[in-house]
C-alpha cells in the first residue's frame, strides 16, 4: 500500500506513530465505550454500516481505521496494535490470526445461524460473499465476443494483442493480499491460470493495488479488461459509470469472504460481539446491501450456486499460501510470467 | 295306631313305649338296625321313631334304604348329637323330624302328633262316645252335625278321657300328661282345662265329672 | 408378600438391575476406550498422511533444500475438525519453513517411522508427528523433518460425542435392561402367584390337596402345603368329632335319668315326692340344655372361623324353623305366625348356622311365652335382611338388653325358665360371622319383646 491506492483521502492522525500505515481514520462519537475498528473496507463502503450499527447501539462511539490487509496484518500478528475488531477481505490472513492464537473466539445466536462455511472457530466470521469478477470497456470491446471462461479469455488475449496490449489490468499480487488471495486460488482451480499469466505477462499487463482502480481505469479506456476485480466493488460502479461491464466466468468464480475476528488484546470484546452479530445479519438488512453494494452471506444455504461460485474455505488450507517459501515460490514464479521483458 | 321303636337303650325303649301304649298307641321295639329292617319287613306301622346310634350301625343307613325304597312311613329322629352338625343332614336324608334327647315326652308326643297330621287321611282316628265324634290327630270334635276345633291342650285333655271313658283320672296324672315338666304349674290349672272342656261337649252328651278327691272320668250326661 | 419380609421379586429385580448396572458400566468404559483409540487413532492417520504428504514436496533447488507445501496437506486436517494446525520443517536443525518455535515431537528415534507426541504449545495441547526424510542437496546428504501439529479440540469434541453416546446407550441398556428383568421376574414368579391364587379362591373348608402344576422349586412347597392341609383337615375333623361325640356322651344317659325319673314320677303318688323328683328331671334338663348349647357355641365358633357360604332363602329358613317349632309351641297353645315378604331373598351364608341362629332365637320366644299367646315372625329386606321375633312374654328389662349377647349372661327376670344364657350368644356370634347384627327391643304392640336378626342380603 505504498503507492496509487492513494486517491481516497488520507487521514494521518500525527500522534499515533505507527510502524504500520493507517490509509485514513474516521471517528464516529457517541456513548461512552469505544469500538476501535481496523479494516481493509474503505470508509466510504463501511460508513453505512457503522451509522446504522450505531442507531441499534447509541452507546457505542466507533473509530474505523483503514489500511491495507497485509498492514492490518503485521498490525496485529506483529505489533499486538489496540483494536477491538479487524474487518479484511484476506480471508487466508484472518485464517492466521485465529490459527496462531491471535483471536477471541465468540458465539452467539446470530454467529450460530451463519452456515458452517462462513465462520471458523468461531473466531473468525465471514459476512459478506464477493466473487472475483472481469471488468471489460464496452468501447475498447466492441464487437468482440465477451469471454464466458479463461481458456477463451486466453484465447481472446492471443488473438487481439493489438486491442489488449498494455490495455489488461489484474491485481499486483506482491502487494495486495486480496489479489495474492485470488491468484493462489486461481492457481489451485485451474491449470489454465499460468498460460493464462503468461499471455497477460507478453501483454505488458498493469498492476493495480486495489479494484476501485483497476474500474476506474477500465471506465476510462485505460483499460480494456481487468482480471479478478471485485464484483462487489464493480457493481457498485456501474450506476454511476457508463461504458463498463462486468462479467462473471463460467468456469469458475472464486467468491471472496470478507470477514471479522477480535483480535486476542482487544478491550471492547462486548462491543466487537455486538458489532459481529450486526454483520453476521446483514442478510436481514437488504438496504445496507443496496447502500454499501456489499452481498450479505445468505443465510439461507441454497442461495448460491455451488458448481460455479466457489466460495473460499476458511480453514488450515489457506495458511499454505502464506508459507513464507510456498509464497516465495509463487511470487517468483508469477513475476518471472507477469514481466518477461 | 302301631309305631317302631328302634332304640338301643332298654330303660328308655320301656318307657317310652309305655307313654304311647298310655296314649292308646301299640309299640313294638328294636334293638338294633337288624331287627328292625325285619320289622319294617313285616310289619307295616304308623310312624318309626328311630335311634342314630345303635350297635351295629349308623340309624342313618337305615333311614336311606327306608327312603330308597319307598315306604312311605314317617320317620322321626331321635338324636344325641350336636344340633348343628346333624340338623340339616338328617332332615335331607329323609327324617320327618327330629328330637334332641333327652327330651320332655309330651314334646315327642307333640310332634308325633304333628307328624301324622302330615300323613294324615290315611287312617281314620276317630272315636265316638255318647254321641261325640272326636279325631285326636286333628283336634276336631262334632256332635249334633256341628263341628268344633279343640286348642291343643284341650285336646290332649279329651284324648287322656277318651282312651277310656268312665275312669277317673287324678289330677296329678292328667297334669303329667298335660304339662312338660319345664312347666311350674298348680294342680288348679287342670281345673280351668277340664271346664273349658265341659263348655266345648257341651253340645253333646258326653262330659267331664268331678269325682271328689278322686279326680275326673268321662261319662254320657244323665 | 407385599409386607414384612422383603419380595423375592423385589430381590430379583435388584439384583438382575445391579448386574445390569455393571454391564452398563462395563460397556461405556468399553465403548469410550475403544472409539477415544480409534478417534485419536484417526488423528494421528491425518496428521502422518499431512506430514508425508509435506515431505513429499521436498525437492532440492540449486544445492538448497526447498518445499512446496500442498494446499491438500494442510486443508485435509480442516476437514474434520476446526483445529489450529502448526507445521515446521528442519533442515540440518534449522528451520526451513514454518513456525520455527514447534518443538520436535520426542519419541523413538532412528526409526523412520512416524513419531507421534502430544505437548502443549502456545497454550493449546497439541497432538505432533514428525516425518523424517534425507535429501541430496549440493551433493550433501541433508537430514529433513517434518513436523505437523494439530490442536485436540475436535479429538475432545468427539470423545465427549462418544462419552454423551456411550452414556445415553448405557443408561438407555440399563433402563431397558432392568425392565425386562422386572418383565422376567414376574414372569419366573407366576407360578408362585398363580398358587397363590388357587390357595386365595379356595373356600375355607377346601383342605384338598393342591393339584397345580408346581415348578420343581415350589415342590417342596406345595408338599409342605399339603401335608400341613391334611394335618389341619384331620384337626378339625378331630374337632368336629369331638363335639359330636361329647354331645351323644352327655345326652345319652341324661337321657335315660331322665326317662327312668319320668317313669318313677308317674308311679309316685306323695307330692312332695314328686316335686323332687320334677326338680331332680329340670336339672337333668338343664345341664343337657346347657351341654348342648355349649357343643352348640364351639361348633358355632369352628363354622365361624372357617366360614363357608352359599345362597340361602331366608324365607324358607324361617319357614323350616317354624315347622320345626311349631310342635312345641303347640304343646301351650302358642301360635306362629309367619309374614313373608313376596319378592324373594338371598343371604350368602353358612345354612347350618343360619338356621341354628333363628332357632334359638324362636326358642327363645317360645320358652319365655306364657301359654296361649302369639308369637310373630316377620321378615323384611332392602339390602339388609330382617327377620324380627315379637313375643307376648315377659320381655327384657332395658339394662339387660346391652349384655343379653354376652356369653352365659341371662336375663334377670328369667325366673324359672331353663336356660344357659348362650342361646343369644350364639345368635350374636352368628350375625356378626355374616356381618350383620342382631337388635333387641320391647314389642311395640304391648307386652313382650321383638328380636330382630339384621343380616345383608343380595
């Protein structure tokens, strides 16, 4: 998070000198107790939530910091940071913390209802379902036939360099952990998924941080396509920007679980409780999902489509991607197909 | 009328037979069971007063052959044993009645009396004497076409005269044979029987006469 | 057999129980050793096919030991349960990966088998296995181990499944256990019941032998049962006998003094004479009354005691003892009078004692009569079964009435009257053997004195 993320504003409060790099910081005074929040959701997505969590729980003053999610990481596995929540969509990094010791576990009516594989331990709870989605530019496309899954995305790149070349955007998986998250999943789903690096590699692909700005750049015929941009996020965007289309693969969708845990030195435990529940019932709350463009963990366990979107399973199987040489492995490998010049 | 008596005990069998032969009955006497089923065989009687326990036997066997066979004369019971245990049995075996021993003898004579009068219409008891009819069994005098029924003692009263009419009779004998001994009554009360007597004949020629210091005797009215 | 001495039901389902209760025991202690092996048994499967599957991945890359751990190695030990998983993998004593402070399990060595441990790391009891490979690297032999770790959380999780499981079977095979041995001990005491029954429906004079079929264990019972019944048929038997014979004793050569006395009072002429001779044949006729009311009341008693019933009419039982009596009271001019109800009667009874109490209390009523009266017996009967004496005799003083039932007690206004005073006790005993009463009071007609005997009639 050293660079582009940048364009949301950035609060930096001087007096906390952190090693890790707080993006911005909102206060939401109320009662008496505090709520310290530290989460990978920007404020602009979350601020719905919190001011509705606060009207069911006046008491509760909220401050919500945000940062990237390997910083919200190093924050808590490292540094023992004072928060009372940690919100992050790397699923396999909460995995960590709880598997390390490093959360609270909590349980409540409202945890017991989230099906089995939205929560482990209960320490670490999913609540929103995200699929990894393509972003492509209606006016770059033109005539070209939309690609329903990664063999014939391939084949599209292959075919059409001259449309695609510098003109692809996917997630630089060296710095962002929910891209680093997709790719190893992707790895793990589809043999295609190197060929398919590779032929973006030849393309001079560009690496972006963060989704908003991958479909910020797509909207702007910067891009053509981008690859394994957050549905959520994308959606969200299309009412407000014309000329863009999102489009969901065939073969797979990896369905990304953003998710909350107490971290093992928070204060507030009872007010990161409260805060969990109101999360894990955001199913029940169709107008936060409209105002923060965010799809709720359905509650009831037919709603997805399981032969499609795959929903990343919280569990031990997440840590291997973390191990420090399997990642090594893996970035080494990704950046010598991702930059061939 | 002829009766049987079957009875092991000699004293009593004398005397009994000697009260009925007193009240104008023939008694013949039993010792054992043997003598009398040949009795019964030959002889056809009136009634059979009969002993339970006899020598050679159970009085009871006899009464069920004497049953089982037919013969239709009476049969009274004379028992030393416990009334409730043999009550029933004896009755059921085909006794016409029984009496408890000892006992007084006008009870015995009282119920040999009843007894008859069950059996009775088979042999005509009645005498006559100077113009009065009298049945001892029934108890029923006539004389002059009207008929009276004497009360009991009355009756046993009229029969004493009746067995033989002009002797005197004292009154110690007529209360003998008027009273039980259980009885404590004065010689007086032969008196009010005899004159009620006198009222009931009455109608006929036949009455009771005072013999003085004597006693009474039946004659025919002068 | 329900109080004072324990039940041998009792006993037997007791015991039958405990034993239950051992075998329950005995399978839970079973059921919970065996699954907590075969469970901790998986665990170390898992967790030996996790750390092979690591090794596995080893290769070696220019002269350095590298792996590449497979997702399947960690995510198979989240399939069970959700423990935390550590894993740690040495080169040469160095950490290659991992978290570099998970203690080697300690175990057998030298073998290259597997060696599992259990130890407690950051705070969680952990389950261990350590694999061990030798790779060539640079030309150099290099030592690998390979450590996995698992919390037991999801191994408790399940024993205490199975201990919940192994209880609930336990406790579901005792309660039903113990109702099949209450089931099977009644079962093996039917017989027993059911000779209990025969005995209770018996009657009371019932002394045969009992011919049910007995299990081998109940003969020595049933014999003893037996031979004690005969015994006792044969005591009252004697008993009976006894009575009987006393009586025909006694009243046998009473009989004759009194026949012989009789005969000489006829022959006497003086009156003194014959006023003792009278006296002399009262006495003889009391003590024989006396003696036969007395063999009377111990026959009386024995009936009582064993009493045995059958359906009597009590209108022929009064019918019967006014026949009987009609005689004697002829003999003073006293008349019966009957009144019988027309709807039928029945009195559940003995008929022996029955008759003998109506007896007495008719005979009674004719030897207290003075001579020329009436005597009415009347019956009547809504449930209870009346049966009332009125007589015209002297009656009963009202401070005699209460005592009158007691034994040899007579009235004090009895005068000359023969009598022992156990006529109406017999009568009491009577009523009160078939639950009924008997009721004294002054004839409400004038003189003399009404007895009613109150029995319950069907």
């Amino acid at each position: 998070m050293r660079h582009a993320c940048l364009a949301l504003l950035l609060i930096l409060q001087a007096a906390r000198v952190m090693a890790f790099e707080i993006e911005e910081s909102h206060s939401y005074p109320a009662g008496e107790s505090q709520l310290r929040i530290l989460s990978t959701a920007d404020q602009s997505v979350f601020d719905p939530i919190i001011r509705a969590f606060q009207t069911e729980h006046p008491a509760i003053s909220i401050t919500y910091d945000v940062a990237g999610s390997t910083a919200v990481m190093s924050a808590i596995l490292d540094e023992g940071a004072a928060y009372d929540l940690v919100i992050s969509s790397a699923m396999d990094l909460q995995t960590k913390l709880a598997n390390d010791g490093l959360a609270l576990a909590y349980r409540s009516e409202a945890t017991a209802r989230l099906p089995d594989w939205a929560s482990w331990r209960d320490m670490v709870f999913g609540f929103t379902q995200e699929p990894a989605v393509i972003v492509v530019n209606n006016r770059l496309f033109g005539d070209l036939p939309l690609p329903q899954n990664r063999a014939a995305l391939i084949e599209l790149l292959r075919d059409h360099p001259d449309i695609f070349r510098r003109r692809i955007g996917t997630y630089d998986v060296r710095v962002s952990g929910l891209g680093y998250l997709f790719a190893t999943q992707d790895s793990r789903n589809t043999e295609s998924y190197w060929r398919l690096t590779e032929v973006m590699g030849r393309l001079d692909t560009r690496l972006y941080c963060c989704s908003g700005e991958m479909i910020s750049d797509v909207a702007s015929g910067e891009l053509a396509l981008a690859y394994n941009v957050l549905g959520s996020y994308a959606r969200a965007r299309l009412r407000d920007t014309p000329g863009i289309r999102v489009v969901e693969m065939e073969d797979f969708v990896s369905v990304m679980l953003r998710s909350a845990l107490i971290p093992a030195g928070a204060d507030a435990v009872e007010e990161a409780g409260q805060m969990i529940d109101f999360l894990a019932a955001m199913a029940e709350r169709p107008d936060l999902a409209a105002l923060t463009g965010l799809p709720p963990v359905s509650l009831d366990a037919s709603g997805t489509d399981e032969r499609v979107l795959r929903p990343i399973r919280l569990g031990p199987g997440l840590l291997v991607f973390l191990d420090r040489m399997r990642r090594d492995t893996f970035l080494r490998s990704w950046v010598s197909s991702v930059k061939q010049q | 009328m002829r009766f049987l008596l079957v009875e092991d005990n000699a004293d009593l069998a004398r005397a009994l037979s000697g009260r009925f032969v007193l009240g104008g009955h023939a008694v013949d006497h039993a010792a054992s069971l043997e003598d009398a089923e040949l009795a019964t065989q030959t002889v056809g009687y009136d009634l059979i007063l009969l002993d339970i326990m006899l020598p050679d036997g159970d009085g009871r066997t006899f009464l069920r052959r004497h049953r089982s066979a037919d013969n239709p004369t009476p049969v009274i019971v004379l028992t030393a044993r416990s009334e409730v245990s043999d009550r029933v049995g004896l009755l059921d075996l085909g006794a016409d009645d029984y009496i408890t021993k000892p006992f007084d003898f006008t009870e015995l004579e009282a119920r040999v009396r009843a007894v008859l009068r069950r059996h009775g219409g088979a042999a005509d008891n009645s005498r006559e004497f100077a113009g009065l009819t009298f049945d001892s069994t029934s108890g029923v005098i006539s004389a002059g076409g009207e008929s009276t029924q004497l009360r009991n003692r009355e009756t046993r009263l009229l029969e004493v005269f009746f067995a033989a009419p002009g002797q005197i009779f004292s009154k110690s004998h007529l209360m003998d044979r008027l009273f039980s001994f259980s009885e404590e009554v004065s010689e007086n009360a032969i008196e009010v029987y005899v004159g009620r007597l006198r009222r009931r004949l009455s109608a006929s020629d036949a009455t009771i006469e005072t013999v003085r210091g004597m006693g009474y005797r039946m004659v025919r009215r002068e | 057999m329900k109080t004072g001495a324990p039940s041998i039901r009792r006993r037997l389902v007791l015991q039958l129980a405990l034993v239950a209760a051992l075998l329950s025991v005995a399978f839970f202690l079973a059921v919970r050793g065996v699954a907590g092996n075969a469970t901790e048994q998986t665990q170390d499967n898992i967790l030996a096919a996790s750390a092979t599957s690591i090794a596995d991945a080893l290769y070696s890359e220019s002269g350095a030991v590298r792996v590449e751990i497979p997702y399947s190695a960690l995510s198979m030990l989240g399939t069970v349960s959700e423990d935390r998983v550590f894993y740690h993998v040495i080169v040469d004593g160095e950490t290659l990966t991992g978290y570099d402070d998970l203690p080697l399990p300690q175990g057998r060595s030298g073998s290259r088998a597997p060696v599992f441990d259990t130890y407690s790391y950051r705070g969680d009891s952990l389950r261990a296995v350590v694999v061990t490979r030798t790779l060539t690297a640079a030309n150099q032999p290099r030592f690998v181990q390979v450590v996995v770790a698992q919390t037991r959380l999801g191994l408790e999780a399940i024993s205490s499944r199975i201990t919940t499981t192994a209880t609930a079977v336990g406790v579901a095979f005792f309660l039903v256990a113990t109702a099949l041995s209450a089931f099977a001990a009644q079962n093996a005491l039917r017989p027993l019941s059911r000779l209990a029954d025969a005995m209770a429906r018996r009657g009371p004079k019932d002394l045969r032998p009992v011919s049910a079929e007995a299990p081998a264990e109940l003969a020595p019972l049933v014999g003893g049962l037996n031979s004690f019944m005969s015994r006792l048929g044969a005591a009252l038997g004697r008993s009976e006998d006894l009575i009987v014979e006393a009586a025909h004793r006694v009243r046998t050569p009473l009989a004759t003094v009194r026949t012989q006395a009789e005969v000489v009072h006829l022959q006497m002429e003086k009156p003194e004479n014959r006023q003792a001779l009278r006296q002399m044949i009262r006495a003889v006729d009391e003590s024989s009354r006396s003696a036969g009311q007395l063999l009377d009341h111990a026959m009386v008693t024995l009936r009582s005691d064993h009493l045995e019933t059958e359906k009597v009419d009590p209108a022929d039982l009064l019918r019967d003892v006014v026949d009987r009596l009609g005689p004697t009271a002829g003999l003073r001019d006293i008349a019966i009078h009957l009144e019988l109800p027309d709807a039928p009667l029945r009195i559940e009874g003995d008929p022996i004692l029955l008759q003998n109490a109506v007896r007495n209390i008719l005979d009674n009523a004719i030897k207290y009569s003075p001579a020329e009266t009436d005597i009415r017996v009347s019956m009547e009967g809504t449930g209870t079964c009346r049966m009332t004496f009125c007589d015209q005799g002297r009656g009963f003083e009202a401070a005699d009435i209460m005592r009158l039932p007691d034994r040899f007690s007579r009235g004090s206004n009895v005068g000359d009257v023969v009598g022992s005073g156990l006529g109406l006790t017999i009568v009491s005993d009577v009523a009160r053997a078939h639950g009924g009463t008997l009721e004294i009071a002054p004839n409400p007609e004038g003189a003399g004195a009404c007895v009613t005997l109150v029995l319950p009639c069907c």
